[in-house]
C-alpha cells in the first residue's frame, strides 16, 4: 500500500510574490512542508510540483523529488490544484499499479506537522473513505451569522440561523489546505478531492492556517514565535 505526498508550489503567487520560497522564521515556506512529509516516513515519495526553477532547487535540497517540470497550463491562477495532483499522479503512476493513496499538502501550511500527516491517514484507514480533506472549527466567529457585503446593502446567508442561540446551532468546520488525501482510483475518477463519501480530519486552528496574504503570514510567525 504506497503513498504518494504531492506538494504542489506555483512560482506565480499573487499576494505574496514568491511565497512558496519567502523565508519565515530563517525558513523558506515549502521546506515546513517538505521536513514535516519526510519525516511522517508513511510516503514512498514526496514530490513537488512545480513551473518555477528556484523553487525546484530549494525543494531538492530540502530532500523532496522534482521527476518532471509543471506545465504553464497548470500553474495560471485559474487550474484547480486538485489537478495538478492528478497530472503527477497520471505521469508517476501512469498504468495505476504503484500509488493506492496520495496525499496533496499545501505549502501555504506550514504548522501541521509529520504527526498530523500520520494521524490523518491513519483516520483515513479507518473511515475507509475515498477521500479526506482536513478541517478546522471556526473559533470566535460564528459562520451561521455571516452576512454577504454588496456596496452599502447586508444579506444573509442564513436568515433563519440569526434568530437562534449559537449554542444551539450545529457547528460547521472549514476546510484547510494541510493535509489532504484520496485513493488514487478516486481521484482518477473525480479529478478532485470532493468524492461523494468523502471525510473530514479535524485539526487545530493553529496548526491548520493556510498563508493567503500578509496578515496570515504576520498570525503564522506569532504562533511560531508563541510555540517556542
């Protein structure tokens, strides 16, 4: 039963210009990602896919493989990522004998840790599901509440949830990019992570940040800093 763990690291962020390689706390970003894969030893490889030759240097020193280079057509701000998985999975394990599961991780997440990646998928062993993206809770913020912003005007998404007590309102989790599985068969199937059985694996907030922009990144090096 091999694992595959995909790193996927375009060269073209947005928010961040050179996220994927921007040192935080004397680290460039994807390393966190990379050690955390490498020494959950579950992966018969750890690989990344990327368009950005840097970025490809600072990944095979890190200790993870680059087999090939990601074409343009999946590293514009448009591709699914989940696609990008695929394509690796496609061109590793073209004739699907050698990778049952794969595991895409997010670079962007750099505080779940080897033993989170573990935990996840020993949860997904035992949901025998056929896919698993990992969650967290919400904290302080109540998502029933929230409102849609247009110009000057507030809409509800949930109306009928603003008359009732949040403590008696289910709670809802979001997704986080950290760790995120699927039987390759599934993700043949799907071309996504969003399979119809799919499951949830819970982590905590803290470890579950995902890095979009400069205030995620400013939170990230307090916990960091916080954790020492």
């Amino acid at each position: 039963m091999l694992n595959l763990a995909l790193v996927p690291a375009r060269g073209g962020s947005k928010r961040i210009p050179k996220k994927n390689i921007k040192l935080l706390a004397g680290k460039p970003l994807i390393v966190y990602t990379i050690e955390a894969a490498l020494a959950s030893k579950i992966f018969a490889k750890v690989i990344v896919s990327t368009d950005d030759p840097e970025i490809a240097e600072i990944a095979k020193q890190a200790g993870a493989e680059l087999p090939f280079i990601r074409q343009a057509s999946l590293a514009d701000d448009h591709s699914p990522v989940s696609l990008v998985s695929l394509d690796a999975l496609n061109k590793l394990d073209p004739q699907n004998n050698i990778y049952q599961n794969i595991a895409q991780l997010m670079p962007n997440c750099p505080l779940r840790n080897e033993n989170d990646i573990k935990e996840s998928y020993e949860y997904f062993l035992a949901t025998k599901s056929q896919s698993q993206i990992s969650v967290t809770k919400y904290g302080w913020l109540n998502p029933w509440w929230a409102f849609k912003k247009d110009a000057e005007n507030l809409e509800a998404l949930f109306p009928e949830a603003l008359k009732q007590r949040s403590q008696d309102l289910p709670e809802l989790v979001c997704p986080s990019g950290a760790i995120w599985w699927a039987k390759s068969n599934s993700l043949r199937q799907h071309k996504s992570f969003h399979s119809n059985d799919r499951t949830g694996f819970e982590l905590p907030w803290h470890r579950a940040i995902d890095i979009d922009d400069y205030d995620d990144w400013k939170m990230t090096e307090v916990l960091m800093e916080l954790d020492k």
